[in-house]
C-alpha cells in the first residue's frame, strides 16, 4: 500500500514553519522587498526554532529531521516569499547537505554545528561571469601551495554572497585537464569569511527575490588548508552535481509552494471582487485559472514527495528531482501569471502581493538549472542516453544510522 499520510513529525514541522512565516515574516514581506535588501531577522527567527539545521543530524548540532520536513519547511517559506525559502535552500542544501556527506570528520566538527545553529549562514559558489549551465567553463583555479591552496577567480548570482560567513567553492585544481575540459580537474573546497583576498558584494536591481541577497564572490590568492577540501582531489564536478540536485529538491517545494500562494490570493479574491452583478469566481474563466492552479498544486506536490521518499531512503532521485523542479517551476510560473490576471489591474500594483509572485516565479525557472536543462535530463533518462552511477559518498537516509545520530 502507499501512504500518503505525513507523519506526525512532517506535520509539526510544516504547521511551526506555517505560524512562524505568517508571525514574523509576512507582516513586513512587502516593505523588505520594496526596500530589496535581505534581513537578518529571517535567519534569526528560523534559528530560534531550529530550522536552520532542520535535516542536519544531531550529532552535528542539527534538529535530525527527515527531508520532506526539510521541504514542508520551503513550501511554507515560499508562501509568503521566495527569498525566505532561498534562505533555507543555500545554507542547508547547498552549504550544509555537501560538507556532511563529502566532508571530513573534521569538516563536519569544525562547520556543521556553527551552520546548524544559525551562528554561521552558508552558500555555495559555482556560478561564475562566463559559466552557468556550462560548468566546465569555469575559471576559479587552485594552485597547489605546500600543504595549502590558493584560490583566485570571481564567482558571480550567489545567494547568500554578502551575508554568508561559510562558502563552498568549486574550482579547477588540475589546469591541464582545466585546458581539456575533463571534469575530472576539479575539486571543492571550504572557505571562510575573513580568509585573506576573499570579499563579496551585492546584485541590485534584480527582476524578483529581491528581500534576499544575491552577489558575487571574488578571491585573490585565497589561502585554504588542504584539510578543507571537500571530498577528493578531482571530484568537484560529482560534488557540485550533488549540490544541484539539493537545491533542486527545495527549488522544487518552493515552486510548490508558491503555487498554493497564488491559489489562495486568487481564490479570496475572486469570492470578493464583483463584476456584473456577481462575484468573479462565477466567471467561468476565472473558474478555468484557479482550477489549474489547484491541479497543477496538487501535482507537484506528488513529484516532490516522490523525491523526498526516496531520499529518506537513502536512493538516488537526481532523475525524480529534476522532473519535479521543472514541473513546478514552470507551473508556478503560469500560475503567478494568472493571479495577476485574476486580479486585474491591482495584479498590476503592489497593493496586492500578486505582481511580487510574479516576479519572483521567473527566477526558478533559471537558477539551480534552468528549465530547459530539466527538460534534457528528463529525456536522456527516458531515451536511455542517462544513467546514474554509484557515487562515492552519498547522503545518510532517514532515519539517520546509528553512525550518524
């Protein structure tokens, strides 16, 4: 039999995540994203309830919760706004998930509990000026130093860059294979904030998210100590598709998420709003949009759940991962479109929270892998062109193994 019901635990988490967004969050949304600047208090009301270290396992300091916890807590972020649920995805999936499967046991020790509580934000540095969905094209090197590395090169549309005090960067440490383009020349590294040629600026006058932080990472001769490296010399690339596919999951539950806020603004609105003689939820129309939003929430849902459940049991779900990203990126984009036409010409004002949904729906359809590389991934699995290998390290299911509790 398959059982849908979350467990009480699931439950728990997403009503607390629900009350706190709706307490301390969505009074103010709409003055953070007019003023475009991310607030600290986002990171220090979630680590009051410890969901900065949601899924990570108590012996690292974490709550130990399960993953589809971890994406109950980005729907109910993203219901309010995107850049909350953004918050959660980089410092847990991209910052937290890759240094407790790929770190070290010192990693772990010397990061994990810092992050977890929320004393330290993380983020991840992949992206760079001329390298998005082509990865190989990236410039960051490493130089070998005696027992050390030095890191040069600018990452660039990295959440979290200005406020984050952990980084994990991806870069080439073997330039020869960096000439041929073998992935296999790349490695990942820990960073820290304060480390000497390290600094960090913001992005302004982005389309949507703009309550969150995004920016650059620029090194010059970065020292880092060998001992923070991630993983292997040579698996960067495995490191860094790994990472993908965490934010993906959570990319994915906000996409969700930001579907059923689209639902219900439409939907309070409709039963109000009157237009000859009747209220516009009786138009059938109207009717059609709010009905396809409703499916469209009810299907993505599914496809993340799907992803979740195998997660938490310990099996690989790039594939499932990435058909969920794209189903709910794209449909959370069609619905913000037509809370806005729901709405009319007050979609069009920021007297209702409609236009900031669709501002902010655009970016999921980029970041994280855009659509189109969803679409791909997809196909290749289907055609047979794609299949997963074994990796070396991968992530602890649910719940954890007596060697990680």
């Amino acid at each position: 039999m398959i059982d849908f019901e979350l467990t009480d635990e699931q439950k728990m988490v997403a009503k607390m995540v629900k009350d706190l967004s709706a307490r301390e969050f969505s009074p103010q949304i709409t003055e953070w994203d007019e003023k475009a600047q991310w607030q600290p208090v986002i990171a220090e009301k979630l680590a009051t309830q410890g969901i900065m270290g949601l899924c990570t396992p108590e012996k690292y300091g974490g709550s130990g919760f399960d993953y589809i916890s971890l994406g109950l807590a980005c729907e109910e972020l993203e219901y309010v706004d995107t850049a909350l649920r953004v918050t959660l995805s980089v410092h847990i999936g991209l910052a937290q998930m890759p240094i407790l499967t790929w770190g070290s046991e010192d990693i772990r020790q010397r990061y994990l509990p810092q992050l977890a509580s929320g004393e330290k934000i993380g983020a991840f540095g992949l992206t760079e000026p001329n390298a998005g969905t082509d990865v190989i094209a990236l410039e960051t090197k490493a130089v070998k130093d005696g027992n050390d590395w030095l890191l040069s090169g600018e990452k660039m549309w990295i959440s979290l860059s200005d406020i984050a005090d952990v980084f994990v960067i991806i870069a080439w440490t073997d330039l020869e294979k960096m000439k041929k383009r073998d992935h296999s020349g790349v490695s990942a590294f820990v960073l820290e904030r304060g480390m000497k040629g390290l600094s960090t600026a913001s992005i302004h006058g982005k389309l949507g998210v703009r309550a969150g932080n995004t920016g650059s990472i620029s090194m010059d001769q970065v020292r880092v100590p060998q001992e923070n490296m991630l993983g292997l010399e040579g698996e960067g690339f495995k490191i860094a598709m790994f990472c993908l596919d965490q934010g993906r999951y959570t990319v994915g539950w906000g996409a969700t998420g930001l579907i059923k806020a689209c639902l219900d603004a439409s939907t309070t609105y409709a039963n109000s709003r009157v237009t000859f003689g009747k209220t516009i939820g009786h138009h059938q129309l109207v009717k059609s949009m709010i009905a396809k939003m409703k499916r469209n929430y009810e299907a993505s849902k599914l496809l993340n759940l799907k992803a979740g459940w195998l997660k938490n049991q310990g099996k690989r779900c790039t594939k499932e991962t990435a058909l969920a990203k794209w189903y709910a990126c794209d449909a959370s984009e069609v619905a913000a479109s037509d809370c806005v036409q729901v709405h009319g010409a007050y979609g069009y004002s920021n007297e209702f929270p409609a236009e900031r949904f669709y501002r902010n729906a655009k970016g999921a359809v980029i970041y994280e892998g855009s659509r189109e590389v969803q679409q791909l991934i997809t196909a290749d699995y289907e055609l047979g062109l794609r299949n997963d290998k074994p990796l070396r390290k991968s992530m602890p299911p649910h719940p954890f193994p007596k060697d990680w509790e």
